[in-house]
C-alpha cells in the first residue's frame, strides 16, 4: 500500500446543514447490510489505494467544505441497467471541519491533506458559522 493519503471532495447537493446531511446518512446506513452508509458514483477512483490511506470525504454543503467523513472501502454495485458503479462506503461519524468556500462542480474531485480544511475542534460544532460575505471576504484575501 501507499504511504501517500488523498481524500475525495464532494458535493453534498440538496443538503441545508451538517445536520441535515447526517439524518440523511443514518437513514441510509439503516438500509444497508453492513450499518455502514455509502454514497454510490459512475466513477471509480484511479487513487484508491492513497484514498483507503487514511482518506475522507469532504462534504461541500451551500458553497462550503463544511464537514468530512473516513472512507472506509470502496464496493462495487451493478445497476438495474447493468452498469458498474462505485459505492464509496462511509464511516458514520461526520466530522465538522472549519468553514472553506467551494465553488460548484460535477462529480467529486481529489483534495490533498494539504488543502483539506482543519477539523473543527471538539465543543466548536456547534458554533455559529461566520457570515457568508464574511467568510468569502476572508478567503479572498487569504486569510481562511
């Protein structure tokens, strides 16, 4: 295995809130065999073996990377229409990072440790986030 780690960046389309997006989860994660919640895509990752390194899912919620999730394995799911997907199976815990604006894009996309936001310190979840025009001022000039 790899001793390099990448994580995916995704967006979390349809979802208001951290809270949202972890009701949703736990239903899901009902559903399933194994407990576990996954999110199903078209792709499989070309960087697997550095995703399964230590890897997360960076959640995008309204325009910012707002919370992550460890990846745990990736399986494969074949349709109803006979196409191969990828079910990217999800540790339960979603951890809320420090806000970082995103822009919107298609599918998911490799993000470095090094430009993966800080997990939000223990206790600070439930802090209220800084005001969008705020934080987007911030990250204009650098400083988040």
């Amino acid at each position: 295995m790899s001793n390099k780690t990448v994580n995916l960046i995704k967006l979390s389309v349809g979802t208001e809130s951290v809270e949202q997006l972890a009701e949703w989860q736990t239903l899901r994660a009902q559903k399933s065999v194994d407990g576990f919640t996954f999110h199903t895509t078209r792709m499989w990752p070309k960087r697997e073996a550095e995703i399964l390194n230590g890897g997360s899912i960076y959640w995008v919620i309204k325009g910012e990377i707002s919370a992550r999730q460890r990846i745990i394995r990736f399986d494969e799911k074949i349709g109803e229409d006979g196409i191969r997907r990828c079910s990217i199976v999800l540790d339960n815990e979603i951890i809320p990072t420090v806000s970082a604006l995103k822009r919107p894009f298609q599918g998911w996309r490799y993000l470095t440790p090094d430009d993966a936001p800080a997990d939000l310190p223990k206790g600070r979840d439930s802090e209220e986030a800084l005001p969008v025009e705020l934080n987007r001022a911030l990250a204009e000039i650098g400083v988040i």
